[in-house]
C-alpha cells in the first residue's frame, strides 16, 4: 500500500495466495497456535507415510486425492501434532482445536476469528479432499483419525468469502475474494485458461503445473493431479510435478561451496564454457521429487577429471535445474497427450539468462519470462478482482500481460545426447542410495 501510495478506502478486494502444504494448529477460543508451523519441505513424518504405503492404502488414497502418500502433504503432519502435542491433543477432544493450512490461518486472523475457511485448490494438496467430490472424504479422515470438525470448509477461489476486520488489518475493510495455493495462484496469474497451458515456477524447488481444464488426469509417470481452481461450480484440474532442489542448489554453491558470491555470477560462468565438458550434478539433497519419489536418493556430481573447474561444477548445477523441469514436462505431455508450445515462468531464477536459454533448448520449447516476476501475488489479485466484479473476464487478464520469450537454439542430436547423459546420473544417484543402506 505505501509503495503504491494506495488508501485502505482505495483497497476493493483482498486476494491471497498461500504456502498450501505448511500447516499450523490453534486455539478456537484464543486464536494462539499451538505449536510451530510444520513446512511443506518437513520430512518428520516419512516413517508414518511408510507405513501407509506398507498397509495397502496408497491406492486408494491417490484415487481420492490425486496425491501420492508423502510427507510432503499436509494430513501426517496433522496428525503428527496431536500425536505429540499435549495441548493439541487436550484442545481436540474437548473441541477447541482448529487445524489448517496457512490460507485459513491467515483469513481467521484477517477476519478476527469469523472465517474458518480454506480454498479447493490447498484443500486438495492435503491428502484429505475428495478431488472428484469436492469435499472433505470420511474415509481419509478416519484413515488418519482426524475428526472433520477441526477441518475448514472448503470454498471457491474467486468470490466474497468473508471480509478482513478493520480493527485487525491494516484498516482495511474489504471483502476477502480471491483465495488459492501459491502454485495454482501462479498458474492463473499467467493466463494459463487453456488444456495444456503450462508454468513452471523457479524457486527453492521447482514447480510446473499444466492445466487439463474440467478434467482430472491420473499420470502414469507419478505426477500429481489436483485442482487448478474452482470458480462458481466449475473445477479445473492440473497435472503437477514438483522438483525439490532448484534455487537452493544454487544457494549452496554460494553458502557451501563456496564458488560463487552472488547468483549472477552462476550465468557468467556458465556462458565461460563452450559445454558441460561431461559434469553432470543430480541435487538430490533431500531425495528426488517427481516423476521418481525417491526419498533415498542423493545428491551425485559425475564426470569429474583433473580439468574440471568451479565454471564445469556451476555449469552442471544450472543444468541440472533444467534437466530436472523437462523430465517433468515430458511426463505431463505423456499423461495429458496435449503437446506444450510454450512454457511460462516465474520465480528469481528466471533473472538468469544462462538457465533460461538451456531451458529453452533442452526443452525445446518458447520459454516466457512475465514482466511482472509476481505472478502468484498476480493471480491472487486477478481472482479477487474477478471475484467483486473489478474484472469481467479472465480474458481481460491476459491483455495485461507482457514477457520476454527465449526460444530453442540446440540440435536435436546434441538435445538427445545430453538427456541420455543426464538420466544415466540420475540412475548413479539413485543406486548409490540403495547399495549404501
């Protein structure tokens, strides 16, 4: 508001996207949580997902959901807090526990306690939300002993769902109208309204999200399905593949290996170099993400000789980045059997002109880099200003949106070659996990 020398009067809608898999516990009399929030990147509760997997339930569970059992979602780690705070677990059975992801955490402090609610899109990223029913599945809360009542009701992403209490926030008093999970946020913040619009967002991890309009695919290359957004009674669904390790490799070429001071730099050697020279890295610090799940595996550097330099390590490690979107984009057109035309993107690594070239290239495939780099905060707004009558259409949104495009420069023998390398990492970093145990 101070940046855009904007008034709390001037302000006609509230939009929110949110950290969908985080969640948080509180007090329904008090409003103070009751323990730290739990983020989406927590692994506490793999043991419990295991057992899951062991007990036959994973089936039905990605059935329902279109999720895999991971503790990447939001129900183990629900459950893991009554499990092991006192004070949960008192407040659940006397029915003064409420539980949800950030977006009702943060509406029910926004509105003073008088809206306990939570979005389609995050509600479907919890491993607890029938996709096909829309609605929360007693079989799934039962499975993870989890009584519905501590549950918010699940509502559209575009439409008056409450208002922000003035004495509260800023002096606002404004409708709440847009509400979605940061990575569909981003999908609609770039206009991706057709079948077989695609995004990928650069961050930590990577995230890359394809629209499939009114119908939910099931991949067979262990992407997940989930809903896009539901607006009015009209759900969208998406394929969605989730790569952990992107810009926090190349954090820790700054902060552990010590080969880099700022982020630029990584683009400016890389271009010192006329090839990968044979290096190739697999960031698999915490395992791999889609399509392999693999929560053994770890991270790998390959084809290194005594010629090798830092320019070959962060070459490898920008690579890698890429390598990782496009085995996910090609499970997508597998699955979806619509071809992508283009990629849009979003996130601070889509600053680095190296990466974006190669994504280009490895991909084959436009890459388009918005004008606006905030395209989550974007499609919360769009949807909020949809959901008030500030926006007509969402095709109205479109025209709003500027990028510049990067397109394919690499041979179809070289793109093939590099691929085939990258993958036999891949199978190195995967097998090194297991013949370690």
């Amino acid at each position: 508001m101070r940046n855009a020398s904007c008034t709390p009067r001037q302000i006609v809608a509230v939009g929110l996207a949110d950290q969908g898999e985080t969640v948080v516990a509180w007090n329904r009399r008090t409003g103070k949580a009751l323990y730290n929030a739990i983020s989406w990147q927590c692994r506490r509760t793999a043991s419990m997902c295991e057992r899951l997997k062991k007990s036959g339930l994973e089936a039905d569970i990605r059935r329902k959901t279109g999720l895999v059992v991971d503790p990447y979602f939001s129900a183990t780690k629900l459950r893991w807090i009554i499990d092991n705070v006192k004070k949960a677990r008192r407040l659940v059975r006397d029915r003064d526990a409420l539980f949800g992801t950030t977006d009702s955490w943060l509406v029910w402090r926004m509105s003073r306690g008088h809206e306990f609610v939570t979005d389609y899109a995050t509600a479907s990223r919890t491993m607890l939300l029938n996709i096909h029913r829309l609605k929360w599945d007693e079989d799934l809360l039962e499975i993870f002993k989890l009584p519905g009542d501590v549950l918010a009701a699940p509502c559209a992403n575009s439409g008056i769902i409450g208002h922000v209490d003035p004495n509260s926030f800023l002096g606002i008093d404004a409708p709440i109208s847009g509400l979605i999970v940061d990575q569909q946020a981003a999908l609609y913040g770039h206009g991706c309204f057709r079948e077989g619009d695609s995004k990928n967002t650069y961050g930590t991890g990577c995230f890359l999200l394809m629209n499939t309009g009114p119908h939910s695919r099931t991949s067979r290359h262990n992407l997940l399905t989930t809903v896009a957004w539901v607006i009015g009674s009209e759900a969208n669904y998406a394929l969605d593949g989730g790569v952990y390790v992107a810009g926090s490799a190349i954090d820790w070429l700054i902060r552990g290996l010590r080969l880099i001071q700022k982020p630029e730099e990584s683009s400016k050697l890389s271009y010192s170099i006329a090839d990968n020279q044979g290096v190739y890295f697999v960031p698999a610090f915490v395992g791999l993400a889609a399509p392999y799940w693999d929560s053994y595996a770890r991270g790998t550097i390959l084809g290194i000789t005594d010629g090798t330099t830092r320019a070959n390590i962060v070459r490898a490690t920008l690579e890698s980045i890429a390598f990782q979107v496009n085995e996910v984009l090609h499970c997508m057109e597998a699955d979806s059997k619509l071809r992508v035309d283009r990629l849009r993107v979003d996130g601070g690594p889509t600053a680095n002109t190296f990466l974006m070239q190669f994504q280009a290239d490895i991909s084959n495939i436009r890459v388009e880099v918005p004008e606006v780099s905030e395209v989550t905060a974007q499609g919360a707004a769009f949807l909020a200003g949809l959901g008030v009558g500030f926006w007509r259409k969402p095709r109205d949104l479109v025209r709003l949106r500027k990028a510049e495009t990067y397109r394919p420069k690499m041979q179809k023998r070289e793109r093939e070659r590099l691929i085939r390398r990258w993958r036999m990492a891949v199978s190195r970093a995967r097998n090194w996990a297991r013949e370690s145990a």
